[in-house]
C-alpha cells in the first residue's frame, strides 16, 4: 500500500500540471481573442468615424455646391427678367407693417432704372389668405421720377398713383424709354455725320437739335423732338421744325419768309418718310449741299 502511493501521487501531480498548463493556455488563448476584438473594434469605429467626417464634409460641400446653383439661377432670371421688361432694380425694401392671422399689410420701397430713367415706387400691399388662396392688392401707391423732363409724364403719374395700376406704369415707362433711346440715337448719329450743321448744346439726350450753316450766322433751325404720354399710357413722339431768321433778313423778304412752310413741308416728310429721313433732308437743305461727306 505504502509503494502504491508514492506511484498514485506522482500520476496525480502530473495529471495537475497537465491541467495547470492546459488552464493557462486557455487564458492566453482568451488574452489573444481579446486583443483581436479590440483591435477589431477600434479599427472598426476608427472607419465608421473617417465615415461620419467625410460625409459630413461631403454634405457641406452637397449644401454649397446646391445653394450656388440656386444662387446663379436666381441671378439668371432676374438678367432675364431685366432683359424681357427692361427695368433694373437697384434696391428693394420690405417692411411688415401689420400682421394678424389672415391678413399682412407691407411697405414695400422699390429704386430702379429703364434705360435713362430712375425712378422710385413705395406702396402697400395688403395679402388675405382664404383657405389655400391668397390674394394680394397695392392699396397705395407713390411714383418717383428722376428724368429731365417731366411734364409729359406728370398727368400721367397722378393716374397712375390714383388708379395704382403698376403694371401699366412698368410697361409705359418701358415704351417711353425706348422712344427717349430712339431719338438720342438719331441726334447723335446726324452730329457725327452733319458735324459742321448739327450742334446738340445740351447733349445727346437732349430734346433740340440746332441746325445752322456758317455761312449763314443767325439763322437756324430747330428740331423739337419731344415724347408725349397721354393719361392713358399711350407713348407718341412729338418732333416739330422751328426757324429763326434776324430782323434785318425778315426785311429784304416783301412776304413772309419760308419758315412756315418749310415746319408744314418737315410734318409731310415725317409722314411720309419717318423722323431719320425727314431730319436728314432738312440737314441737307440747311447746308446748301447735297455733297457734304459723313464722317466715320
């Protein structure tokens, strides 16, 4: 019995160390399956993070990138809009003056330009909502103009400002526009043609032309060109043909000078041929030749 248990002992210990290292291979084993997962893991969030970051950066650019659009869209149809009306809006200037529930009253300032002419609109503008619908109408209107000449437009102004119709002033002021083009156009074009006939002392936009020949001092021609609007909005040009003769020549005539008629033969020509080649033969006949060489 004695020599049985020395034997039994040692197949004990070993069976022990057997498991002893058995246990910590176990646990090294487990440390090992331990740092992969972290290092899974980190790797892991370390991707989902680079993820979230350049997706955020790519939203933003998204945001930009879709807000510029809008922006050179916008900037494009108001070029559009410039171009089919012909207005240039410089500034606009809204103010809420009343709101509660279905109703909102504001003053709006509105600086623009047509062409030469600058003008300014304040109004009101009263919006009432009815379920889906909202209707909005100016319950008042004040017109600004800045142009040299406003008294052909000033009875039209008040009707305006009376009947608060801003669209007919917008298409009105466009048209009138058009017609001052049209003439500082001819005025300039005969002055750098006709130089030694034409004189423009206030300018190309100017409604007189001058017309005179050295040879001839004191006597002179003038071409009123004038543009008219009616109460109505309806734009019509007004060119008339004046003369100017001294004293002493209105003495050697034994009936009164031309200059009568030549204003009723300039109104034929104008019917019959248009204001540039009506003007035309009256620059002509003033510089006593047919031959004078255009200039440009």
């Amino acid at each position: 019995m004695s020599n049985e248990n020395p034997e039994e002992e040692n197949l004990l210990e070993a069976e022990v160390q057997r498991l002893q290292a058995e246990i910590k291979a176990l646990q090294q084993q487990q440390q090992d399956v331990s740092k992969d997962v972290t290092v899974q893991s980190r790797g892991r969030m370390q991707d989902a993070l680079r993820f979230l970051c350049g997706r955020s950066r790519d939203l933003e650019e998204t945001v930009v990138s879709r807000l510029k659009e809008e922006v050179e869209e916008l900037e494009e149809d108001l070029k559009l809009q410039t171009q089919w009306n012909g207005v240039s809006v410089n500034s606009c200037i809204t103010r809420t003056l009343q709101s509660r529930d279905q109703e909102r009253v504001q003053l709006c300032r509105l600086s623009a330009r047509c062409s030469q002419v600058v003008f300014q609109v304040e109004l009101q503008l009263s919006e009432v909502k009815d379920g889906s619908r909202t209707e909005r109408t100016i319950s008042d209107l004040n017109l600004v103009l800045d142009f040299s000449d406003l008294q052909s437009l000033s009875s039209f102004l008040s009707r305006m400002e009376e009947t608060r119709d801003l669209l007919l002033f917008l298409r009105t002021i466009r048209t009138f526009s058009e017609r001052c083009d049209d003439r500082t156009r001819t005025f300039q074009h005969f002055q750098e043609k006709f130089p030694s006939v034409v004189s423009l002392p206030e300018g190309c936009g100017s409604e007189v032309m001058i017309l005179n020949h050295p040879e001839l001092p004191g006597c002179a021609f003038f071409v009123h060109w004038s543009i008219e609007v009616s109460i109505g909005g309806a734009v019509a040009p007004n060119i008339q043909l004046l003369s100017k003769i001294p004293e002493q020549a209105m003495q050697l005539f034994p009936a009164p000078p031309a200059g009568g008629a030549a204003a009723e033969a300039f109104q034929s020509l104008l019917r019959i041929l248009g204001p540039e080649a009506a003007i035309e033969s009256i620059i002509r006949a003033v510089s006593l030749s047919e031959d004078e060489e255009p200039r440009g």
